[in-house]
C-alpha cells in the first residue's frame, strides 16, 4: 500500500457541535459525548484528520469583552436572530491555559478522544496561538515581561491597541494582540518575542500540546516571524519556529505543524519547520472567478504544492454555499480539493451551511441541508479516497485552442493523476461563466495504438476515443460556464 502523501483534515466547531449534542441529550455534553457514530463517518469519508477548534480553557474576562463589544455583538445578532448571553462563550483563541476546558470533560475526555480517534486511523489536530493570550492569562501576574509594553503616551494615542491592567503589583499598561493591519484585539495580550524567556515558556507549552494530539494549527503563524514582528512592534526577536518544532519533534517525530499563513509568506513558514501553509492565495484566485491566475498558481513546485493546505471555507471565511454562486462552488471545489495538499473541509460545508460562525459563539443558527451539495460532496469524497489521489503522482496538463481565434483555452484548469497500478485520472475545469473549447494534450504515451474509455465521475458520461488521436490532437474539450470533467481513463485492448 502506497503511503498517504495527500491527507484530508476535517475542521469541527467543538464548542458548537457539543452545543447541539447537550440540546439532544437533554444535558452539559463533553468530548466522551461524541458519538461513535459520527467518528466512524469521518473515517468512512475517508478523513486523516480531524481538527477539533477552541478545546483550550478560556477566561471571563475575555468572555466579558464578548459579550460587550458593541461590533462583535452586532456580527453575532445577524447570526444568531434569537441571540441569548449564553451563546457567546468568548473566543476560543483568548486563552488562558492550555488545558482542556472542564466543560469539554478535561483533559480525560480529550486523552479518551484521541483514542477513539486512532482506533480508526483519524489523527487528532488542535489549537495553538503563538501571537497572544488572554488578558486573564496568569503570566500576566507572574511574568509581566513576557508581554509588550506599552506608555501613558501610547494608550492615549492608540486606545485601541494598549490597555491599562490592574494587578496585585500595580498597574501595567500592555498592548493588545494583533496583526500590523488591524486594530488590537480587544480580549487578548501581545506576546514579546523578543524576550527569550517567552519563546522558551511558548515552547514548553507547546511540548506539553504535543502530547495530548498529533498536529498543531498555529494561528497566524507569521505574526512572530522576526522581520513581521519587528516591523509591527519595533522590537528586535530571534527565529522562534525553528527551535520549537525541532524541540517538539525530539520526543514526537512524526509530530505534525499547520501555519495559518498570509502575505507570501508560506515557503518561509515550510522552511521554519511547518508541514503544511494556508493556500490563501488559491483561495481569493478562486474568488475571483477566472481561471488563468489559478492555472498559473499551479505551476509552481511540487514540492512546495504538497505541503499547501486547499480549502473553500474554513471558520474564519464566509461559508462556501454564501461566497461562490452554486455552479462555481462545484467548479471551485473540483479544482481544489483534487490538487496535491492537504484536503482541508469545515463542518457544515457538506450541508451547504452559508452562515458563518464567530469564534466567540458557542452556538449555530438553524440551516437547512442543501441536499444537491450534499449529493455532490458525497461524490467529490468518493474520488477523493481512491489511492491514485491520496498518493498517486499528479501534474498540470496543457491546452491549445480549438481552432484559431478561439481565445476561450484560457479558461480551462486541466491536470492529472496517475497511479503505481497503472491507473489514469484527467481532471478539466472551465473556470469561466461562458462555454469553453479547447484540445487537451495528455501525458499518456502507452494509449498508443490503443482505445481508451474515458468515465466522468461526477456524471454519467463515458466515452472511447482513438488514443492515436489523442496524443497526435489532443482530447476535445467543450464545457458549458463552470463545468469539468473528472475522468478516469482505462486504455482496452
């Protein structure tokens, strides 16, 4: 059996999901709650991963800033119509320790979890955030040092990045968490990375993670990148990613890290130890709906490709089914979940979810199941587990015009997959809202002399063709706006 080279993450809302299976219950559910059922689906679905999202213990004070903060409010009402105060739990990301929340069992239920998981070869991802804690957090009793500073002067002219705290020693005036492009984030502090003593405290946390799961998502990883973090705070730091993934990787060599990466910044983040990065960049291409700045994205390195994380939607994207009209929402799939990378799928893009929910809720709204999504997906995922996509060797594949003047070639997405039996995948995607023609040329020498029958998968299509024909023209493309082809080759006698 061919190792996995390709994996499949699904992301679940854990505070969300245990919301829903406590209503059913008719009691507080923890981790031990989730069902048998539901964990031999992922695996039956043919996930490698599950990422459980916000299992780490958070604080009131955070929860306070929540459930006050007139904006987030706002975003919380036009989610939730019947909003209750019960509903925001406060950001799963404003932690204050990183120990499983009593609420989710403790750390018991988690270590039982992750049994459970591995009894059907799912491996179990979580959380860490390197940029900032709490503003509750211990540390900032114990070792005020570990968080930037701020003046009198500074709090008066950016009050929306400093904030004065009271403590047992006096007060501390102290930034808030942020990305350089944003205002603070109100219910978090900023960790100084230019302290050592804090990047070998966030390591030893980080050591003590790596010991309850298998992987790591590190939430904007690039925040304390040296030239990132010097540039947002003016203060000089050493490389942190390096050290920590080797010192985690000492005692848990197969222990995976996950960068939620922007601003091209994802090849550094693979040189600094990650695994996998955020494909961003895929993603807003796909947004913008047309197909040769995507063709274009896929040309670069395998190398690099393979450790790219491919994803529609994720918690802090609008739903799939609400950012891409239907037609492109298949289109925009097909091309990124049968890419090499990591398969990365939220909870609740299957069902065609189209609300988005906030970090800080503890609850989803009601949504009805678009069952063409479904039914899709269901597809999608089927393909999906065949060895020749999760370990099969790929490549983008090339088209010309269909005759001269015909400018429409530009909106294909053409690649392929072979597989060590011998097995032939074709994938064609005309990523445009208008018919597109096109001659495909295939990388498939051995159908010479041969005839070939080509099965889409995701349709009932099948056709033969001379395989002469097709390596001396190429295959004849011609699909209507926003259609592909899924096909699987079989050369006959």
């Amino acid at each position: 059996m061919m190792p996995v080279r390709h994996s499949s993450l699904y992301q679940v809302n854990t505070r969300v999901w245990l919301t829903e299976l406590s209503r059913k219950l008719g009691r507080a559910a923890t981790l031990d709650d989730v069902p048998e059922a539901e964990l031999d689906r992922l695996a039956e679905l043919g996930f490698d991963w599950v990422w459980f999202l916000s299992v780490w213990q958070t604080g009131s004070a955070g929860r306070g800033v929540s459930l006050e903060n007139p904006d987030w409010r706002k975003e919380f009402q036009e989610t939730l119509r019947d909003l209750r105060e019960e509903d925001i739990g406060g950001s799963g990301f404003a932690i204050t320790a990183y120990a499983v929340s009593a609420d989710l069992g403790g750390k018991p239920a988690l270590m039982h979890l992750r049994r459970r998981l591995a009894k059907r070869g799912l491996k179990l991802m979580l959380d860490f955030v390197p940029n900032h804690m709490a503003l509750d957090h211990p540390w900032v009793e114990r070792h005020p040092d570990y968080f930037v500073q701020g003046t009198e002067e500074l709090l008066a002219q950016e009050p929306h990045n400093y904030i004065r705290v009271k403590g047992q020693k006096g007060d501390l005036i102290l930034a808030y968490g942020r990305d350089p492009y944003f205002p603070g984030w109100p219910d978090t502090l900023q960790l100084n990375y230019g302290n050592p003593k804090l990047q070998g405290a966030m390591i030893g946390e980080l050591e003590k993670i790596s010991g309850q799961c298998d992987g790591v998502r590190c939430d904007m990883a690039m925040l304390v990148l040296p030239d990132v973090f010097e540039r947002t705070w003016g203060i000089r730091a050493d490389l942190f990613w390096p050290k920590a993934t080797e010192a985690v990787r000492r005692n848990h060599p197969d222990f995976k890290f996950m960068a939620e990466v922007y601003w091209d910044l994802e090849w550094t983040m693979q040189q600094q130890g990650f695994d996998y990065t955020y494909d961003k960049r895929l993603y807003d291409r796909l947004r913008e709906g047309c197909a040769r700045p995507v063709r274009e994205h896929l040309h670069a390195a395998l190398d690099y490709q393979i450790k790219l994380v491919r994803f529609l939607e994720n918690h802090d994207e609008p739903r799939a089914a609400a950012a891409f009209e239907p037609r492109v929402h298949r289109a925009a799939a097909v091309i990124t979940h049968l890419i090499p990378g990591l398969r990365f799928f939220h909870q609740g893009e299957f069902e065609g979810r189209r609300k988005r929910i906030s970090p800080h809720l503890v609850r989803a709204p009601e949504e009805s199941p678009d069952k063409e999504i479904g039914q899709f997906y269901d597809q999608l995922l089927a393909i999906l587990r065949r060895a020749i996509v999760k370990s099969g060797q790929w490549q983008w594949l090339t088209c010309r015009p269909a005759w001269d003047g015909n400018g429409s070639w530009d909106s294909f997405v053409c690649h392929s997959w072979q597989g060590s039996g011998g097995e032939r995948m074709l994938i064609a995607v005309n990523y445009a809202p208008h018919a597109s023609q096109c001659y495909l040329h295939l990388p498939f020498p051995e159908i010479q002399s041969r005839s070939v029958r080509l099965t889409d998968l995701l349709s009932a299509a099948s056709y033969i063709r001379e395989g002469n024909e097709l390596l001396e023209h190429g295959l004849y493309l011609d699909l209507q706006p926003w259609s592909y082809h899924v096909f699987d080759l079989e050369v006959r006698q």
